[in-house]
C-alpha cells in the first residue's frame, strides 16, 4: 500500500510530529522509503512516501492511494526545479523515450562553423549535460521545445538509473 509519514523516536516509536525524537530519528517499521519532500527542506519534521507490505499501519504512518503518491511525486518535483546536470546518457535515454533524439541527432550534425563543430564535441564527449548550456536552449528552440518542456524532460531523464 501507498504510505506517507515521517521519523519516529528511535526507541519510542513515537512520531517526530508529535514530539522530538529524543533517541534519534528512524524511520517507522516496515517502511519503504520512495522520495521525501525535500523542498521543504531544512526542517524538524520531514514528509517521507513510499510504500509498505504492513496490514497494520503504525503511528506516524498513513495510508494514502496511488493517485495521491503520484500527485505528491508530481508536485515535489515541480517545487524541486529541474536538476542543474544530468549524465549525457541520461539527456540522450530521456530524448529517445520522447521521440526526439533522432531530430536532436540531425540538428547537431547539421550545425556548420565553429559552434557547430563545438557542439558535436559537447555531443560526443561530454559526460554531463547542464541545464544552463548554450548548446540545451539552442537545441531546444531547433526542436521547437519551451523552457518548462526541457525542465520536464530534465527531470524524467534525472530519474533514469
């Protein structure tokens, strides 16, 4: 089942909601850690979603469905902003899954000049891919891709393991 929750004491199993966990935070009984809102971040009381096996939930644990863990996901990511870099191989993966990498293949190769040249370098070589990179606009205007398109497929391809 699809859960929420967040650190309980240690020792007490007593939520961090409720008061601070004087012998450390853990994270509640058979827990599976999925993401945390970590734009929230820094705070006392951290919100974890994930998942668990129990039928009996423990406290600090709530029950949620999957339609509010994926709008959670969602919505954290859109707060994250998109990642500064990913691995080249992720951005080329991210392309290909959106149809695009063959036309970002074509507009590279048709580049002419010294940036041109640069850019199927950056293309090749390149082990990371920086949001901010002249080559990221300029490939994006080529494929007919706005700024909140690129920051969605930065984050799906920021995803791929």
């Amino acid at each position: 089942m699809f859960i929420s929750f967040t650190y309980v004491d240690a020792i007490t199993g007593i939520p961090v909601t409720e008061e601070p966990a004087l012998n450390g935070p853990a994270m509640p009984e058979g827990c599976v850690f999925g993401f945390a809102l970590e734009s929230l971040y820094p705070t006392e009381r951290p919100k974890f979603y994930g998942t668990t096996a129990r039928s009996t939930l423990v406290p600090g644990v709530t029950e949620i469905s999957e339609a509010e863990y994926n709008a959670a996901i969602a919505d954290e990511m859109a707060a994250r902003g998109p990642p500064e870099s990913i691995t080249m191989r992720q951005a080329k993966l991210q392309l290909s899954r959106a149809g695009k990498l063959s036309a970002a293949n074509t507009a590279i190769a048709a580049m002419t000049g010294q940036p041109g040249e640069e850019a199927r370098i950056e293309w090749e070589y390149a082990t990371t891919l920086r949001r901010d990179h002249p080559l990221v606009a300029g490939l994006g205007r080529t494929l007919g891709l706005d700024g909140a398109t690129i920051d969605n497929l930065f984050r799906a391809a920021s995803q791929i393991a």
